[in-house]
C-alpha cells in the first residue's frame, strides 16, 4: 500500500518537472514591415493611384492644373506598421510630401510624394494653316495673328469641300475639327480652345479683294485734280461682285467713284483686276482720301492715300480737231489750262511745255484758255489712226483732266 502510495506520488513529481521544462517562454517576434503597397488621390471625384518605386522609396504622379493645396490620400501599408503623418490629415502637394512607415519592430522607411503639376496651356494658336490646289500643289495661307485673319487665293479650284491641313498649339483643340470639309464660298470662322479653356476665333477669308495700287491714270502720281481720270489695282476687285462699291473716304465723307473701265488677268493663284474710274464733281479737296472697295463679302481699304484738289481745275472744253497729223498744231480751249500736258506714246510718257523752245512752240494765253503746241514727230509715233490721249499737268506735276483725240493717218519714218 506504502509503496503505492510513493510510486504515484513520485510519478506526480516526474511529470511537474517535465510540464514545467516545455513551458519554457519562446523570444517575442516583431513584424518588420514598413512599406507603403497603394497610394492614391481623390481630385474632383478621380481617383488617382501613384506609381510606387520601392527601391528609391518614392511616389510618382503627374497631373495637369490640378488644385493640390488640400488633399487627404488613401493609402495602404504595411500591417501593423504606423505612417506619420497620418494619412487622414490633409496636405499640400504643391510641394514635396514625405511619410514615415515605422515597422512594429521600430525600423522605418521614408517615402516621397513626388507630383509633376504642369499648368494648363493658354496656347490657343493656328500656327500653320495650308490648302492643295486642282494640281495637288500645297498652298501656305498667310496669317495675321493680330488681326486673328487667314488668308490664302485660289483659283481655278472648286472652293466647296475642301479640307485643309492645320496646325494648332499643342494641347490645344479647335473646331470645325480636321476632317470636316469646308466650303470657302464665304468666310469661315474656326474656334481654337487652348487647354485652359481660352479661345482664339480665326476668319479665314479666300480670294479676298485686296487694293494693291493707285495712282492717276498713265501716271504714278496721287497728286491729281478732282477731275484726273485714276488708277485701282489689285486682287479680285471685280467689279461685277454682289453689292460691289468703290469710293474715295476722308474718314468721313464717301465720294463714290464712277468704274470708266475695266481689265483682268490671272497670276498664279490669283486674279488681278485695273479699274479704271473717275470722281464725282463735287469732291472737296482733302491730302488723305483712301480708297475703299467693297462686296458683299469683303471691305479693302488702301494704304495710300491721294491727295485731291478742288480748287482752280483746269477744264478742257474743246480741241480744234478729231484727227492730227505729224506736225499740226494741236489747239485746246478751256479753263485754268496748265503750262504742261503729258502724251503718252509707244511705253513713254512725253511732256509738252515751253522748256525746248521751238520743238513743241508751246503757247499759253494769259488767261489761261487756250494753249497750243506742235506735233513733233516723236510724240506723234509710229503709226496711225490711233487714239491717243492727251493730259494736263499743274504745279507740282498734278494730274489733271485726260482728254482723248486721234493721231492721224500718216505714218512717220
């Protein structure tokens, strides 16, 4: 009984022994994770993620314009690491961010928040704007980026369905868009909207009139006389256009000017028209008439300007004659004539006055109403009859009256 009593008691004192070697407490293991897996920002309800670099330990994004100065990142790390600042407290990412990750077992990295923000363009140019003929040539239209105009000419070429070639700003969009055929019959408006929202509106305006020169008739002088015939040229002033109108303007006063006659021609892509026209009588003198053509499309006004005077015009009322031959006697009556008259003959302009004595043997009256001059032979030309005309020329060589007779039937050899 003793012994049993000893045996179990020992057998107890084995297995406490025993029980109390495996409870042995095993070293506290602690997580080192401390990476960040997902970065991310909400900007006007989109969300963006960050592209992560774990071995620079840095964040990327790249946005445009975006308002960065308060934002709350959602952002996954590590399990049981923390994150500071935390990553419910807002930042300004404008600048440079940083987040510490601190692992359970103290180690930590450090990330960098690194955003491009590029400023949205205000770029909202057509930069190069070109068209392709009935010959496949490129044609490069002229731009006026003040006056925000576009212009290119082009003849001989159906105008309706033509789809440009266009450059724009980058970043920019524009409308009608690129594959939208177009007809130039009329003005076309094309709207540039730079990615900021700005707009740039263009005109681009085919074929437009465009007066080029002017002078008196025969004579590149703009000093003339209200009644000295004129000279207009330049590109597509046709005279035939819908609402066509040409005047002499002041700024405020129109003088319409009467078209005596007309011709054109073409040069490459453009066609050139010489009007030839007279003022009405009651202009006033003014130094800085412009001159403007107008349709129903366009308005073009000259650079130069004439120089008009109302005042003493020489008037011429009659010739002695209808037909002269080499060496007549050219007699004139009128008003106010002048001590010079001009005659063009054979691409030269000769001028008749009293300067060579007896060549022309000019006569002026003291009243001023009748002068005459002698024929010469190399004002008379090569053949005949010919019209030809004759032209009074005041102080300072301004242009006056043009009268037309003939040159007779004799030839001069």
């Amino acid at each position: 009984m003793n012994i049993r009593i000893l045996t179990c008691i020992f057998s107890i004192l084995l297995l406490i022994s025993c029980s109390s070697d495996d409870d042995t407490p095993l070293p506290l293991v602690l997580s080192s994770g401390n990476t960040i897996t997902d970065f991310k920002l909400t900007i006007n309800d989109e969300v963006f993620s960050g592209l992560i670099n774990q071995n620079d330990k840095t964040i990327s994004f790249n946005f445009v314009g975006a308002e960065l100065s308060s934002l709350v990142p959602t952002i996954e790390y590590s399990e049981k690491a923390a994150i500071s600042p935390k990553e419910s407290e807002p930042q300004n990412f404008n600048e440079e961010v940083s987040y510490t990750v601190i692992a359970e077992n103290g180690e930590s990295n450090i990330y960098r928040v690194i955003i491009e923000n590029r400023p949205l363009s205000n770029e909202n140019k057509i930069l190069e704007f070109s068209v392709t003929d009935s010959n496949d040539e490129t044609l490069i239209a002229t731009i006026n980026e003040e006056l925000k105009i576009i212009e290119f000419d082009l003849i001989n070429t159906d105008l309706n369905g033509i789809i440009p070639q266009i450059l724009i700003s980058e970043y920019a969009t524009i409308t009608p868009d690129l594959e939208t055929p177009i007809n130039f019959n009329e003005t076309v408006s094309y709207t540039v909207t730079a990615e900021n929202g700005d707009e740039s509106i263009y005109n681009v305006r085919v074929n437009a009139p465009e007066i080029e020169t002017i002078s008196a008739r025969y004579f590149n002088s703009k000093w003339v006389y209200s009644n000295a015939e004129l000279w207009i040229s330049g590109k597509f002033l046709n005279p035939q256009s819908e609402n066509f109108n040409l005047y002499l303007t002041d700024g405020i006063t129109n003088f319409n000017l009467e078209v005596l006659s007309s011709e054109s021609y073409e040069s490459l892509n453009t066609r050139i028209y010489n009007l030839f026209v007279k003022m009405p009588e009651n202009i006033t003198s003014n130094d800085n008439y412009k001159v403007v053509y107008e349709n129903s499309d366009f308005v073009s006004e000259s650079i130069d300007a004439f120089n008009i005077s109302s005042d003493n015009i020489p008037v011429v009322e009659s010739l002695d004659k209808e037909f002269y031959n080499v060496d007549d006697t050219v007699l004139i009556k009128g008003i106010n004539l002048t001590e010079q008259l001009a005659i063009p003959n054979n691409g030269s302009i000769f001028l008749v006055d009293d300067c060579c004595g007896t060549l022309y043997n000019y006569q002026l009256n003291q009243e001023k109403t009748e002068l005459s001059f002698k024929l010469d032979r190399q004002v008379y030309g090569w053949t005949g009859p010919v019209e030809r005309t004759i032209t009074l020329l005041g102080d300072a060589r301004r242009v006056g009256q043009t009268v037309r007779t003939n040159f007779g039937s004799t030839r001069y050899n």
